[in-house]
C-alpha cells in the first residue's frame, strides 16, 4: 500500500490508515476439560448432575437478558432463521433515533463448544464436545464506539465475542476534536486534516481494550456476579480489519487506473472473498448467486463490476 501511494502520490489528495471491522473473543478460565472438572467439583455438581447445571445456567443467561430487554423498553426476538442482525440493529438505531445503550437483543441456536461425560478406562472424564446452545446477541450504542455487538454462548465455557467498527470510533473522535469530515458508509471522502486524523486513528491499538471488553462481558453475563465470580476473560483478536482509504484529487485520475485494478481484483480474489466483503460466509449449503451487475448511477458514473448482488 505504501508502494502504491508513493507511486501515485501526485494523485492523491489524502490517505487515511484505519482500522475497521474488529472482533474479539472472551476466554473463562475453564476451557479444558481438566479445568471444567475442577469447576465442577468445586461446585460439588455431579456427573448425574451436569446436564441440569448446564440448562439451568443457560436458562439464567436467557432470561436475564430477556429481562433486560423488558426493563429498558427494548425488542427480544427469538430468530429461526439467518438474517442480517446488525442491518437490523443499525436500521432500528436510526429510525428510532438511539444514540446510547440498549438497541435490541437478538437469540438463536447455533453450534458451540461445551462439554461432556464420558468414560475411559473405567473413569468418569470431562471432554470437550460440540452441540447446539442458545446464543445472545447484545446490540448496543456505545457513546465511544458506535453501534456494537455482544455475543455470548449460554452453555460452559460461555465463550464471548464483542465486534467494534473502527471507522465508527474514529468518526466520533473527529466530531470531537472539531475535525471536519465527509464519511460516506463506511469511507472517508474528505478530511480538513489528513495528518491529525491519522494521529487520531493510531490511538486505537493503544485503547485498554482488556478493561473495555470485560466491563460488557460482565454486563451481559449475570452469573459474573456469583458462580463465576473472581473469574476473568482472557482476550484475543479472533479477526481484524485494517483499510486504507485513498482520495484522489480527480475522477479522471481513478478512472485511468481503474482497469487494472479491476484485473487484479480479478484475478486474485475469489467467490469466498466477495462473501466476506458483503458479511457473508460461502459454505456449500450456500444456493444463491453473486451476480456482477452495471448501473447508471445518475449523478455519478459507476464501472463494471462496482454494483454487487446477492440473490
């Protein structure tokens, strides 16, 4: 990428290095089936037990949030099939005027890590397995970060994902150092300060990220406050997004290299990518289309390609 703006610096009227789409996943100490047996005995749950512990706290985890939802005059909704949750969620914000806390909460039932019993050698051991569990998907706007996701698996380990947009951050703290800024979707066309923009956008990985994920891990999750109480979340970055947005200085500047942009483009990105630029995930239950189409964008000219459908 630096090779590219240097070569066409001319070009360019700014660039802006951000990141974007971020998704961070929680870890409780009781991963192994070692440590979930020592969970277990501590808590003096049997292997006669275990299934009555693990729908109890699932059900303690549902009806929270439920109740959350009630409290705060928000929608719970119970989904049966796919559907774009955070299209959703966002639409809901903006129609309804949100700007801070409780969008709506979301559940569905989906594939996940847990554990069982099973004998070997004559001995009751703890062993890693996977089922189907109820998942909760907390949206939220945050007053730092926008629109947000928390997503938490109601069965032991209780694995839990936040998702954080970093153009959205990075718009906030633009409109708070008095930066003005055109942002279009999820780009930014225009900038009044392309170098103190950058600054501010390099503060992201300096964030406490440890303290801002584990205060909604708690928020969300009541058996925090007593059975898992002392635990922490170990955290990792499970996919992260960096863009780069370049504004050149004219249309014909772009269109001149479009082209080849487009072959390589092309050539070196499949099927799998374009599903995962759209949010989508390419699996061989997938039966639609992705279908390149050309549009006449009235007011401005659009290139072959440019429009992308999913049937």
């Amino acid at each position: 990428m630096d090779l590219f703006v240097r070569k066409h610096q001319k070009k360019i009227n700014g660039t802006l290095g951000c990141f974007d789409r971020m998704l961070f996943r929680g870890y409780l100490p009781i991963q192994s089936g070692w440590a979930m047996t020592e969970f277990l005995k501590q808590n003096q749950i049997s292997y006669m037990g275990l299934k009555g512990f693990l729908i109890h706290s699932a059900d303690r985890v549902n009806q929270y949030a439920k109740t959350m939802a009630a409290k705060q005059g928000r929608p719970f909704q119970y989904l049966t099939a796919y559907t774009r949750k955070e299209e959703l969620a966002r639409k809901m914000a903006e129609d309804e005027g949100i700007k801070r806390g409780l969008v709506c909460i979301y559940s569905a039932v989906e594939l996940c890590r847990t554990f069982s019993f099973r004998f070997e050698k004559g001995r009751r051991l703890v062993r890693p397995t996977t089922r189907k569990c109820l998942f909760i998907y907390f949206y939220f706007m945050d007053r730092e970060f926008g629109l947000i996701h928390v997503k938490l698996q109601t069965w032991f380990p209780m694995q839990i994902q936040i998702h954080v947009n970093g153009h959205d951050w990075l718009e906030r703290k633009l409109t708070a150092h008095g930066i003005s800024f055109t942002k279009y979707d999820n780009v930014f066309l225009r900038m009044d300060d392309w170098d103190r923009a950058q600054k501010l956008a390099d503060r992201f990985t300096g964030l406490n990220w440890p303290r801002i994920l584990e205060r909604y891990a708690r928020y969300v999750n009541p058996l925090m406050k007593d059975l898992l109480h002392g635990c922490q979340h170990y955290w990792v970055t499970s996919q992260s997004e960096y863009s780069t947005d370049i504004i050149f200085k004219s249309f014909s500047d772009l269109e001149e290299l479009y082209p080849r942009l487009l072959g390589h483009s092309t050539l070196c990105f499949g099927a799998k990518d374009v599903m995962s630029l759209l949010g989508r995930k390419l699996t061989g239950h997938f039966l639609g289309e992705i279908i390149s189409d050309m549009k006449d964008g009235g007011w401005r000219r659009r290139f072959p390609g440019q429009e992308l459908n999913i049937a």
